[in-house]
C-alpha cells in the first residue's frame, strides 16, 4: 500500500500504480478506497488521474449522498 490521504468515514484516495492491484494503473493511479472492520475495498471500475479528482468523488458522489432506501435516496 501507498501512502494515502485519510478522509473521515473510512474513505480516503490510495495512489496504487501497480497494474496487478489497479488495471488502470499507471494512467490513472489513484482510487476510491473504504476501510471497514479491519478491511479495505477499492471501488472497481472507478480511478482518476490524480489526487484531487478522486477526493472530489469521494466527498460528492459517495459522502454527499443518501443511504438506499432512505428519503431522498
């Protein structure tokens, strides 16, 4: 693992240029990554150009939005 911006609720961005853990490594190493009892999951399918896009996605489309099944969600 790389070195990591922390965001609270477990969500921050991993810098992962190594294409056996992120197949869009080397062009777009940075990830959605959540950790969770002990656990981290990164987000298939989704990985930016740099650091700041993915925080963006972080805090708008992940923290910013409703649980499923709640109102509004």
């Amino acid at each position: 693992m790389s070195s990591a911006t922390q965001l609270p609720r477990g969500w921050w961005a991993e810098h992962d240029d190594d294409p056996e853990t992120n197949p869009f490594a080397p062009a777009a190493p940075w990830r959605a990554t959540v950790q969770v009892d002990g656990a981290c999951f990164s987000l298939d399918g989704v990985a930016f150009y740099n650091e700041a896009d993915c925080l963006a996605f972080i805090q708008s489309d992940i923290l910013g939005q409703p649980l499923l099944g709640q109102a509004g969600g």
